[in-house]
C-alpha cells in the first residue's frame, strides 16, 4: 500500500507520524514541504489543501485514505497494524 506523508521539518506531530511508521516498518514518502523552494512548495501546499482542505501537518496518505495530524488509532487501522 502506498503511503505518503506531508511534513514540515519542525513540526512535533510530523516528526511522531513519521517515528511511528518507522517503528512498524512501514515504507513511505516524505515531502518536507518547508524545505521546497519556489514552484515546488506552492504546488506541494495546493497537493496539501486538495487533499484535506486546509494547511495542517501532517498530512499523511495511505492509498485513497487521508488522515489529517498524529492520528496513531486511524493510521494504525487504515495500515492493517
């Protein structure tokens, strides 16, 4: 299953999606999108709001599924974990 993470580089709750998936093996894409220069932040902050509507971190996607800040239980369910 693809997952795909939006972050920002200081974020608490970015860094605790991200040490979770770790810990469960899971493999997945990272966007730091306060690390984007120019185009690329714009169009990832318009990927960002598509996908749920405004701008909070982090914005994690586990196939056609979206799951808005550190939500443990529904990432858990959505993986099967």
């Amino acid at each position: 299953m693809r997952v795909k993470v939006f972050a920002l580089s200081t974020c608490p709750y970015c860094r605790m999606s991200r040490q979770f998936l770790d810990e469960n093996g899971v493999a997945y894409d990272v966007v730091e999108v306060d690390k984007l220069e120019d185009d690329d932040k714009q169009t990832a902050i318009a990927e960002v709001k598509s996908l749920s509507g405004g701008t909070s971190f982090p914005v994690i996607v586990v196939g056609d599924e979206v799951v808005v800040g550190y939500n443990k239980v529904r990432i858990k369910e959505l993986l099967g974990l």
